[in-house]
C-alpha cells in the first residue's frame, strides 16, 4: 500500500477541524501550524519519555516557521492526569503568558492530551489547543472528540470538560518507537471501531492486524478508518447524550478493572478495553443478544494480535465479583443508578442499554477468572 498523508474532517460547525494522519506530521508541524494560525506564541505540554524522544524536533519544525515554543515535561504515566499536575500545568502556561489568542500543544499519548487539553480549557476561560498524539491509542481515540480531563481518587475521568482541539497531526512515524505492550494496548482501541460499527473493518483487521507494527501504509490506514469512524460518530453526538456512547464498548468492565489494578502497569488502558470487549460479547451471547460465534471471534482476534482476553489473564489478585460490579457502579456512564453497558447483536451491531441481566454479568465475570482458553 502506497504511503499518504490521509485527512479527516471533524465537522462541528464553529468548532471543526481536521485531523492529518501520516508520516513526517512532526516535522511538518510549524507549516501546519503557521498556515493555520500564523506565527502564535505556543507552549507545548508533554512527558519526560516522549520529550526524549521527539521534543527538539517538535520545536525545530515550529522555530523553523517563527514559532518559539517553550516546552513543560510531566512525568509520563496515569497518575499524571492529577489535580497537582494540572495545576502546575495551568500556573506553568499563565507564567509563559499564554494569553487567548496563543495556542497549548498537546504533545504525548492519551494522559498527557487529555491534561493539557483540560489546561487549555481552563486557562483564561479557553485557549484554542493543537493535538499532536504520539500514541497509537492517543491518534485513533484520545485526541479526537474534545473529552479533556483528570482522574479523581473516586474514579477515571470524572473531572473535566468538552473542549475540541483546533488541528490533530497523527504522526505515523512516531508508532515505531512504542514498546510492543503500548501499541498492542492501542490496537485494542482500533478493534473496538470494528466491533461497534463496522464488521468489515473488524474482518480487514483479522487480516492485516499482524501486519501493522511493521507496514506503516498498513498502520495509516488502519488510523484513518478508526478517526473517520470516531468523527462521525461526534458529529452525531458530541456531549454523549446518546450514540457517542457506543464508543465505551468494553470500558464499563475494562475501567473497573482498571480501578481494580490501581491504573497501573498490571493492565494498561487498552488491554481493559480488549478484555473489556470481550466480556461485553461473552454478554451478549449469554444474553441471547448474538450466538456464541461472536465473542469466540472477537476473543480469538484479540488474543492472536496478543492482547489478553480474560480476567484472569490479569497478573495477581483482583476483588471478588461482587467487588467488580461495585466498581463497574462507580463509572461515570452509570446513569440514574443503572449500570449502561454496550453490547452487542453481533460483530460492528453495538448498543447501549441499562437493561442488564446481573446474574448473568455475574456468570460472565466468573467465566472469565479461567485463564486464557
Ligand atoms: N473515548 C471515548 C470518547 O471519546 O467518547
């Protein structure tokens, strides 16, 4: 497949913009930039690995169009979507006097896009913000749909704000330098487009998915669809009162057993999501939603692209079931006291409903403590 750069448009009437997926979008970034909004002053908010990585060249491209762009490095890792972070984040971006008509830069995966964008949200009542996610998980989620935010001690993401980026530069290139474990844990996120909306992409994916971590044409694609998918669907419902909803699938089980395993390294994000994914199928099936061939399909994709499948492919101990369920009370998609899960008729036939059978959540969980199969 031929390299190119793809573009997704993000139609939110005053709001939209568009996300460049492709390689070399770093070291383009001062001409996307500078095009876009002229010569800004900016501040670029990222983590001690990624500015490592790929800082200095961030800013040469951005110097090298009259862009001077200081730079704060957090510490990389969830505990950084924090109070005490966000603060020094947002004291940070006042004393590079970052003013309304500057631009914060996002520059790092899904912690550090969803701190800085809620530090632009809030700094001077809304400054406009650019995301630049070096994150599989970051380029085909996090960074598209505006959900901005910090975890509290009560639960993931439930403080924070909806506030759209004006310009996302997916860089293709930047994939390969994620350990195996962080872009496997990012492949969880591009399956679940294929699960929820989308069986063909689901069966492009059981063929080319081995391929991704090393064909970069393969891997663009594979974002693009994931972005097209996910921008439609924010057009549709930008706040989640409805459809965006579907984009949870697999996260009410995936974050309490997140919450479970302290949001450590014990389970990355995108690995609740796939074990998450799976359970929410092995539902749906027990539910006599869809047969038992849907959540054996997704189980066996998931697994061979390396990801676990099962509770009890989770290292050490877990709470007990009922422990689970009160976690799983604690997310905030919970409505009115009900627990809303995502499931499924069938593989891309997702939908969201507060009409769950607990004992069989119960059966599935229990089921699920084995071990891989
Ligand atoms: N990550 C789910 C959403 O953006 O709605």
């Amino acid at each position: 497949m031929k390299m190119t750069q793809h573009s997704v448009h993000v139609d939110l009437g005053a709001r939209a913009y568009d996300v460049l997926i492709g390689p070399g979008l770093i070291a383009q970034a001062g001409a996307h930039i500078h095009r876009l909004f002229g010569r800004r002053r900016a501040a670029i908010v990222t983590d001690a690995t990624v500015a490592g990585l790929h800082l200095a060249r961030l800013q040469a491209a951005l110097r090298a169009h009259g862009i001077e762009a200081e730079a704060l490095a957090l510490p990389a890792g969830e505990a950084t979507k924090s109070w005490d972070q966000l603060g020094r984040s947002v004291e940070w971006l006042l004393a590079q006097r970052i003013g309304r008509q500057d631009l914060v830069i996002a520059f790092g995966g899904g912690v550090i896009g969803d701190l800085a964008g809620f530090a632009a949200a809030i700094l001077r009542r809304g400054v406009r913000f650019v995301q630049i996610p070096t994150s599989l998980l970051a380029q085909v989620d996090s960074s598209v749909g505006g959900k901005t935010g910090i975890n509290s001690p009560q639960g993931k993401n439930l403080i924070g704000a909806f506030h759209q980026p004006s310009l996302v530069l997916a860089d293709i290139d930047v994939l390969d330098t994620l350990t195996p474990r962080d872009f496997r844990a990012g492949y969880g996120e591009v399956a679940k487009y294929g699960l929820l909306g989308d069986e063909g992409f689901f069966g492009w994916l059981e063929a080319n998915g081995p391929a991704l971590a090393r064909d970069p044409a393969l891997r663009a694609e594979a974002v693009r669809h994931s972005v097209a998918m996910k921008a439609d669907i924010v057009q549709r419902d930008e706040t989640e009162q409805g459809d965006r909803a579907l984009l949870n699938l697999g996260h009410t089980f995936g974050h309490a057993l997140e919450s479970a395993t302290g949001y450590s390294d014990r389970l990355l994000h995108g690995e609740g999501v796939a074990i998450g994914c799976c359970l929410a199928f092995e539902l749906s099936a027990r539910m006599g939603l869809c047969s038992q061939e849907s959540p054996s399909r997704v189980a066996a994709h998931l697994a061979a692209m390396g990801l676990p499948t099962r509770i009890g492919d989770i290292a050490g101990d877990l709470p007990d079931d009922e422990a689970l369920i009160a976690l799983m009370g604690q997310d905030k998609k919970v409505l009115d006291d009900r627990l809303r899960f995502v499931l499924a008729r069938g593989i891309g036939q997702s939908f969201v409903t507060d009409q769950v059978d607990i004992d069989a959540v119960r059966q599935v969980l229990a089921q699920s403590r084995g071990g891989r199969r």
